[in-house]
C-alpha cells in the first residue's frame, strides 16, 4: 500500500470519529487473568514455598517455571516439559494437587 493511500486512510479513521493513534504499537498490552490475581504472592506450607509473580512465572518446589493459570489448574512448563496441577481454596488456604498428594498452603505475610 503506498504512503499515499495511508496517510488517506487514516485522515479517513481519525475524521470518521475512531480513535488514532501513532504510538500504539508501542503501548503494552496489558492482560488480566483474574485466577493469577487471586494467586499472586508467596504461600507456605510443610513441603516449602510457592511464588506466583505477576510475569506468568511461578517458583514451585525451588524451581522457577513459565506458568498459565486457569480456574482450577496451574500449568507449569519447562524445557518443552507441561506439568499441570489442579489447585483450589478452602477456608483462605491454597491446595494444590501434584502426583495425587494434596499440600495445603498459607499466604505469607
């Protein structure tokens, strides 16, 4: 498309009342996954700690991984390598489902 033809089609845009704007490609999506939310910070338990940052990271059992939160499922990845863990809350407490053994945890403070 010629220069030409843009430059009329987004004097077109910005006459027809639709928003324009130059530097929008350079503006950051900004994605919210209400399950992370409800997640995000450090819990403890007996077994150790779990971190979910706000970057779709998780530090889980000492080792950080890329993580997806959906209702009721964590799914952590590594090295090509999905793992996923159902989790749900009882009573303020996290409990997350791995190898079919249920650990408890409590937000840190």
């Amino acid at each position: 498309m010629s220069s030409l033809r843009v430059m009329l089609l987004l004097a077109a845009l910005g006459m027809s009342g639709f928003a324009v704007s130059s530097d929008a490609e350079t503006q950051p999506a900004t994605v919210r996954n209400k399950h992370l939310e409800k997640l995000l910070g450090t819990w403890t338990s007996t077994e150790g700690e779990v971190t979910f940052n706000t970057n779709s990271t998780i530090v889980y059992k000492g080792k950080k991984y890329y993580c997806a939160i959906a209702q009721g499922t964590i799914q952590i990845s590594k090295h090509k390598v999905t793992t996923i863990l159902p989790y749900r809350f009882l009573e303020g407490k996290l409990l997350i489902t791995d190898g079919g053994t249920v650990t408890t945890y409590t937000r840190a403070p």
